[in-house]
C-alpha cells in the first residue's frame, strides 16, 4: 500500500498545548477547555502545505472536492481557498475543482457498518470523475472506509482523502492520503468540531475539560441537540 503523501504532524500523548487564557475563546466557554492544543494560525499554516500536495498530487486533473458536513466546512473552506491561491500562482499542475457537500451517518450493528449519505440526490453523479473528500476527524476510520467503498460501487476515476486531524486511537484501521495533524485520543473541540453543537466558533483546535462535557452535555438548553 501507498504511503499517504501527507501523514500529519504528530503530536504527542503527553503535549500540554497552550492555556486558553493565551487566546481570544468565546466567554461562555470560560472554564469548559483543558487547553489550546493547535492554534488557528498554526492549523493554516499546515493547510497552506497541503494544499500544495493535494495541487501537486491532483493537478491538471478535474477535482470534485466533497466536504463531509457539518465538522469538516470549516477545513474544506481553508483549504479550497489555499488550492485556488496556489492556482493563481502555479505554472504547472494547476487543479480545477468543484465542490459538492454530504452529510453521513453512520449506523453499527454485530456484522457490518452501514453508512447512511445525505445531501446529494444519487451518487452516481460521481461516476468517472476524481474525488477528494475532506473530514474533520478520523477516529476508528471504518464511517470513511465505508464511504471509499460505497464511492467505488459508482465506479469514481479516483477517490481520496483529505483530514485535519487522525485521532491515535486503539481501533484505528486507516489511514487518510492527506493529514493534517496526528492528535491524541482526547475529545477535540473548536475549529468547526464540535460537542452538541457547541464549540464550532472557536477559532482553535481545543481539548474540552470535563467540567466542559458536564456544561455543554445535552442536558445544557441549546436549539440542536444532535452532533454529527
């Protein structure tokens, strides 16, 4: 098997991160976060990268770039705006791509996963074309794994991945083609990820306390109670 152009950078079990007073968090979050573990400025910066592999890797090539709602727009919408400014500027493997949105739920029984696709009408309008899916989080992988399967059954040119963040979790089974970062398994908020709806407008990638899942838990008065 291929090694993933982009593995991520890693960051390690036992990384402190930053203390959130450090940074401009929402007030209402006071209290809720363990510590800031990757900063927006930092998270941009290695999206810049990857959308030069994924340019480099993909160029010259018609992309259909399929963002995994709703945790991943934010990633998908960094990272769509550094491909077009490396297209600007490129002389060679300039991509062109268009964009679709899905949302996926995922339902688990003894035997087998079964993945449920919403937001585009039929998947066999990805027939012959090369697409790049771009995730928020990978944890045990077997919800993209499906998805990978599920896009193959309607014969796509090609298929890869795109990730901010691969959780090291004990059931990990895969690994993407593009990495943002290797994080630990810790419960990760903040730059669109979110806890019961909470936490998407944190501009960092954060690791929420427990006092943060107490308040913020689907007892805490919110319009939407269902995380994706």
């Amino acid at each position: 098997m291929m090694e993933p152009r982009s593995p991520g950078i890693i960051i390690a079990d036992d990384y402190k991160g930053y203390h959130p007073d450090f940074f401009c968090i929402p007030k209402y979050y006071e209290g809720a976060l363990e510590c800031v573990l990757l900063p927006g400025g930092v998270i941009r910066d290695r999206i810049e990268r990857l959308a030069q592999d994924i340019a480099e890797d993909l160029g010259n090539e018609p992309v259909c770039a399929l963002c995994v709602l709703k945790g991943g727009y934010k990633f998908f919408t960094d990272l769509i705006d550094q491909i077009k400014k490396y297209n600007h500027f490129a002389t060679r493997n300039t991509i062109r791509m268009s964009v679709d949105f899905i949302r996926i739920k995922s339902y688990k029984d003894d035997i087998s996963d079964d993945v449920q696709v919403i937001g585009v009408d039929d998947l066999s309008e990805f027939t012959g074309k090369n697409v790049l899916i771009v995730e928020d989080v990978i944890d045990t992988g077997r919800t993209i794994k499906e998805l990978l399967r599920l896009l193959k059954t309607y014969h796509v040119k090609s298929a890869k991945v795109a990730s901010l963040l691969v959780k090291r979790t004990a059931g990990n089974c895969y690994r993407p083609d593009y990495t943002g970062f290797e994080v630990p398994d810790k419960f990760v908020v903040g730059y669109a990820i979110d806890y019961n709806e909470y936490f998407r407008d944190v501009d960092h990638v954060c690791i929420v306390n427990e006092y943060g899942k107490k308040k913020f838990g689907t007892s805490y008065p919110h319009r939407n109670a269902v995380r994706q």
